[in-house]
C-alpha cells in the first residue's frame, strides 16, 4: 500500500500567487508535483472549488509517481515540473 503526503507550496508571483501541489510518496521517499494553481486577487474566490475538484480528480485516475519520475527534494520536483509543463 503507497501512502501519500500532501504538501501544498506556495509561490508569490508579480501578479498572484502559483499553488505546487506536491506530494511525497511516504516510506519510499521522492517528491512528484501534481499539478500548480495560479490565483491572482480578481479571480482566486470563482476558481477555488474548481481547482481543489481537479486536483482530486487527477489524483484519483493515476498515481503521482506514474505521472513523473519522484525527485529527491520538493525543490528538485519544482524545477523538474516548470521545465516540463
């Protein structure tokens, strides 16, 4: 049985903010990103319920891991997701 943690991680940007959703993959070890959120001050309250939808639905029909390759660090995880997408 794979478990997961979910670490949320933020990034302030000039115009809003970029959500990471990270998880790390419990007892193996790695970090994979999901999926990132941007949410600017205009649009963050009409867009959230739909975002967190998504997020679950993505989680459900695959694993994170089978998505992308676990990285060592969150920050690696990071890199590796915006050079990617």
């Amino acid at each position: 049985m794979t478990l997961y943690r979910y670490i949320p991680v933020w990034r302030r940007e000039p115009e809003g903010a970029k959500l990471y959703r990270c998880f790390e993959i419990v007892g193996t070890g790695g970090y994979v990103v999901q999926s990132a959120d941007y949410f600017t001050s205009k649009t963050w309250r009409d867009r959230e319920a739909q975002m967190e939808g998504q997020f679950l639905e993505l989680f459900l029909e695959q694993r994170p891991e089978e998505r992308i390759a676990p990285k060592p660090s969150i920050e690696d995880a990071i890199e590796y997701f915006e050079s990617s997408f």
